[in-house]
C-alpha cells in the first residue's frame, strides 16, 4: 500500500522541518487530503502511528484534513456540479479537477528547547 511511502515522505519532511528551525520535536502535523488522491485517509494514520517511532515525530499528533473533490471550468473558472457531465454548462468547456486531488503537508507545530 502506498499510503507507507507517503508517511516515509512525510517524517522525512517533517525531520527537515525540525532541523531547519532548530527544534527538539513535532508536536503536531496537519496533512489535507483530497478524495480524488487515492490515499485512504485511515491507513495513511495507521501508517505514520507504526513508522513514527524513533523519529522525531515520535510523540506527534497528525490531524488530516479531508478535501472534497470540486470540478471548474478550465476556460471561465465556473464550478461544476458533481457527478455531472465535466463540461461547463455555460461555455462547454471540459472541467479540470479544482480541489480534491491534493496531499498536502499544511502546518506543522515543533516543540523548541528552552535555552
């Protein structure tokens, strides 16, 4: 499952983040998912609670964030109703996918030693 690769990704991120700002650890991680990406959200949470330890995002709290898909009009940005035809009712323009395919790390809280 590729949700494994993703959360290796991600607490290699994570680490950098960490490091670049001189931290001891990262309390907190908020990664938005979209409906459209092909990551079970459920799994990817199992994933990073089994390959966390020994990391510095041992003790962290990981927050997804779920993002609806929503289809727009590639040439006047109208939105498309789901589950529709994916062309524009007012140009028939072909849709693009909007929101909803996205993995996204979107915040991330360090914990810093006192000096």
């Amino acid at each position: 499952m590729h949700e494994y690769s993703i959360v290796q990704s991600l607490l290699a991120q994570l680490a950098e983040q960490a490091a670049r700002h001189g931290a001891t650890a990262v309390a907190r991680a908020v990664v938005r998912i979209g409906e459209a990406s092909g990551v079970d959200p459920d799994l990817l949470a199992t994933a990073f609670d089994m390959l966390r330890e020994g990391t510095v995002s041992a003790g962290a709290e990981l927050e997804i964030e779920r993002v609806p898909i929503r289809w727009a009009c590639r040439a006047c940005g109208r939105d498309i109703e789901p589950g529709g035809i994916l062309r524009c009712p007012a140009c028939g323009a072909p849709a693009r996918l909007a929101a909803g395919g996205e993995i996204v790390l979107a915040r991330v809280e360090l914990e810093v030693a006192d000096v």
